[in-house]
C-alpha cells in the first residue's frame, strides 16, 4: 500500500495549504470579513474567487474541459481538507456545499447539452445550487419512502405540491434539484427534477434559525403549490429519484468528511499552540501530563478518520459504490469533528470559549456533522446490516 500523492495531486494541496496561510486566515481575525450570518462576506468571496480561479486552483471536482481541474476522489480528499483548514476555505474554491455535491452528481447523469444549461453555471461560480429533498414531519427525513410532495404528469410537464425544509442553500440558489413522489412505489416511487428559481409556483417561507453559522443561503422552508417542470427537465427515468438521490450522497457524504478534518486539524493547531506558551506553576501546559493526552488522543481519532476517508476515497475512484466505507467515514469523521472543537476548546479555556479565535464557530457547526446526509444512527443501522450480511468478511481486504 503506497499513501504517496501523485506529484500532480500534492501541488495542488501545497498550493492550497498557501493560498490558505496566506490569503484566509488573516481575514478570519477581521470581524468586518463576515457578513450576518457569520461567513465570508459576498464582496470579498468574489475577489477571493477571481483569485483561486486564476492561480488554477478553481472546481477540484469538475473536468478540465468545463473549467475544473479534474481530480479523482483521492486528490479531493488531500485538497479538500487542506481547504477546510480556515472556515471561509471551501466556498472560495468552489468546493463548499452544497454547490460540491449537486455539481458532481449533475456531471454524472445530465447530458452535454443539459450540463451546459444547468451545471455549467455553478461550476463558473454565476449561481449557487440547491437540492430540496428534506421534509416537515411526517414527510420524508432518511426515510426517502416516507416522501409527501407529489409530481403529477399533465401532458409534457409535472406539477408540484409540497413542503421542504432545512434546504441548505436555497436563500440564494437559482439551479434546483428537486426529490417528488410520482407513484406509491416503496422503491421507484421517487423522481427528480431540475427548475430555475424564477419559475413560478414556489416560494420559500422562511430562513430557518440555526445554532449556526449557516451555508450561504440558509437552511430554508419552501412551499410548492403548483410549480410546473417540463419533462425534459428530469433527471434519469421516472422512478429513479432514490438513484439520483444514491448517486448525490455517495460523494457528497465523503467531501464533507474531507472538510471536516481540516477543521479539525485547525481546532486541534490553535490548542497546540495555545498550551505550548500558556504556563501555570511554572509549567507550559504542553508539559503536562493531562494536557498531551487529550492532544494525542485527538490527533490519534484524526488520523483514523483520514485513513477511514481516503480508503473510501481510493473504492470510489475504483467504480465501487463503497457504501460501507462511506458510512465508516461519516459516523467517525462527525465524532472526529466533535471531539476535536471541544478538546480545543477545554484547553484553551475561555479563550477558546470566546471569539478571539475560530473555536466557537467551529464548536456550532460541528454539531449538525451527527445529522446532515444522515444521522449517525442511521450509518450505524447500515453498518450492523453489512455486518450480519458479510460476518467476518466485513473486514476482508479486497
């Protein structure tokens, strides 16, 4: 087993581990860098972007052909971390949720011709991307069969109707992937759908508050009553939501784990060198026993999860679906996450508390890590399944 990145692969991480040093992490310390939501504020996300663009450092997930830089999955999981080491990384690359996921899936499924439409433009960076599957209860939530909002067929276009919610990004997203039932069908009774926000027929109720800080757009609630999609705007056949919906999360489940290990990694620096000059009884922290376990233990779950993720990584770029190592991924990588910030923040006590530094900005958003593209419970329910299906082979090699 060679863990040696491929010369192209660790340019563009060291790259990106200086663009970051030098370019993000001194506006993270200016308060007039976030707008009122607690990230980058638009105007200087913009010039940040030109900039990542023209230094090649623009869309890892995308083909050259369509302006990305066409890493395989591997690749993205050496650069995404290293981008997600500041907390304003992964937007300025183009690489941030939720815009990551629905660009990978849409370049996998639409056709030349349709990417050109629908893809392209977020992959230029002209507009932000949704995907609208989550529902009030008792609609859908990780039961996708559970679905309420309904497609129905009239002629050459499907109506809506219907409520979503917590739908990341939605507040400024134009290009919509849409998840409705069109049949009672447990398994194929789900398709999904592409529609412009200025089509009518929609609305979006509210931005709902969030312990925060949010994603660009928000996490919003939005109403259907009678949004109307051409059938040309479908994706794959009727029926094949759950597919579109396998294919999206697949992916998208592990870049969010990449993320989340580079702040971790971050949360675990500030600690590092917070214990390193802060001394009590003549001692630095650093010197004490207490202190480097919880350092060392930190750093020991950080590296499972780097292992866990770049083995899922490695079967995606081989053509395997990887459900379990996926699952393997998510559930650590959250904990990984977690444990982290709150390590950080135990060591540099009320420093850390405060917002002299990223901590507790990390601290809040790590905790929907356990919920987003599936609870944590739900990956373990997934693992126990592999698990009574393959016995001892759940741990085979190959």
């Amino acid at each position: 087993m060679d863990f040696t990145l491929p010369p192209e692969i660790e340019s563009y991480r060291a790259r990106i581990r200086e663009f970051v040093a030098q370019r993000l992490l001194p506006l993270e310390r200016d308060r007039a860098s976030y707008d009122g939501h607690e990230n980058i504020r638009p105007e200087l996300l913009a010039k940040l972007r030109e900039q990542a663009r023209a230094e090649g450092l623009w869309a890892l997930q995308m083909p050259k052909s369509r302006g990305g830089q066409g890493l395989p999955v591997v690749g993205m999981g050496a650069c995404y971390e290293e981008m997600n080491y500041s907390i304003f990384g992964p937007v300025v690359f183009n690489c941030a949720a939720p815009d990551d996921g629905n660009m990978i899936v849409l370049n996998k499924i639409l056709s030349e011709v349709q990417k050109d439409q629908w893809l392209q433009p977020i992959i230029d960076g002209r507009v932000r991307s949704s995907f609208a599957m989550t529902e009030p209860m008792p609609g859908s939530g990780s039961d996708p069969a559970m679905m309420l909002t309904t497609a129905t067929r009239k002629g050459d276009k499907w109506v809506i109707h219907g409520r979503k919610w917590f739908i990341t990004g939605a507040g400024e997203a134009k290009h919509f992937i849409l998840v409705a039932k069109t049949s009672d069908d447990r398994r194929k009774g789900l398709t999904a759908f592409l529609f412009h926000a200025d089509q009518p027929g929609w609305r979006i109720e509210r931005r709902i508050p969030i312990m925060g800080p949010e994603e660009h757009g928000g996490h919003c609630e939005m109403i259907f009553d009678g949004l109307e999609i051409s059938d040309g705007n479908r994706l794959l056949d009727v029926g094949d939501g759950l597919k579109v919906t396998q294919i999206r999360l697949g992916t998208a489940r592990l870049t969010h784990c990449m993320r989340w290990l580079g702040l971790s990694k971050r949360c675990l620096a500030i600690a590092a060198d917070y214990v390193s000059e802060r001394a009590s009884q003549g001692v630095k922290l650093a010197e004490r026993e207490g202190v480097q376990w919880m350092l060392g233990e930190a750093a020991m779950q950080i590296q499972i999860g780097r292992l866990l993720v770049m083995h899922a990584a490695w079967k995606l770029d081989q053509g395997d679906f990887a459900r379990k190592e996926l699952s393997l991924a998510k559930v650590a990588v959250a904990d990984v996450l977690n444990k982290s910030a709150d390590t950080a923040i135990q060591l540099c006590g009320a420093r850390g508390y405060s917002k002299d530094t990223p901590l507790e900005w990390i601290y809040r958003y790590a905790r929907q890590a356990r919920l987003v593209d599936g609870a944590s419970e739900v990956h373990k329910m997934v693992l126990a399944r592999h698990y009574l299906d393959e016995r001892t082979d759940f741990w085979r090699w190959d």
